[in-house]
C-alpha cells in the first residue's frame, strides 16, 4: 500500500475540521432551538396554570388566616364565616356572644379572618371586649 501524501493528509485533516466544525455548529444551533422551545413552551403552560396557581394562592392565603386565628384567638372570641349566594363574610364574637363591629367591606375571607383576629387580639390588650 502506498503511503498518503502529505498535501492530501493535510487535505483529509482541514476537510474533516470543517465538516466536524459544520456538525458542531448544527449540534450547537438545535440546542439552542430546543432551548427557546422549551422555554417558549414552559411560558405557554405557566401562562394556562395562572387561574389555578391564583386560585391555589387565595386557598393557601385563607387555610393561614384560619390556622392563626385557631392558634392566637383570646379565649372566648370566635369567628364564623358566614355565605351566601354572592358574598362571604367574617363574623367575630366576643366572649359575651355579641358581634363586633370591624370594617371589612370588599376584603377577601382570608383579610377578614386576619382583620377579625387582630381585632380581638387588639381588644384583649385594652382589657376586654368590643
């Protein structure tokens, strides 16, 4: 077998960093590509699960308010929540049984239940009932 020249050894070897430099700026240019289409794609699906994440937040907001409100409410102070079709209230009772009078309007549950724990914590420091 006769040995290769040295002009095509030299040929072969530029051909082949050409070709490999090609293949991997392709390798490179479909990474990328898959890249931006996952994020285009993660975009879309966090974009469709907002309402539930919203919905999901609010739940989460109002499941806190209730577990402080059972943990920190003075003795004898409850709270109710009251629905109907339309709207949801917080009711505070004091120890004696009667509804306080804290400003709530247009709150959710979760800011009413907090409104009505910090007002009997409130009510307890000054010494008694509202």
């Amino acid at each position: 077998m006769k040995p290769i020249h040295e002009d095509d050894y030299n040929a072969i070897g530029n051909q082949h960093e050409q070709v490999t430099g090609r293949i991997n700026d392709m390798l490179i240019e479909l990474q990328n590509h898959s890249y931006a289409t996952g994020i285009e794609r993660g975009k879309a699906l966090a974009k469709a699960d907002a309402p539930n994440i919203t919905a999901l937040q609010k739940q989460a907001a109002t499941e806190q308010q209730i577990q402080r409100a059972c943990g920190s409410l003075p003795e004898g102070w409850t709270i109710q929540i009251e629905l109907e079709n339309g709207a949801g209230y917080a009711v505070l009772y004091n120890p004696q049984g009667g509804t306080t009078d804290f400003d709530t309007a247009g709150e959710s549950i979760a800011e009413q239940v907090s409104a009505a724990t910090d007002f009997a914590l409130a009510a307890q420091q000054n010494g008694g009932a509202r």
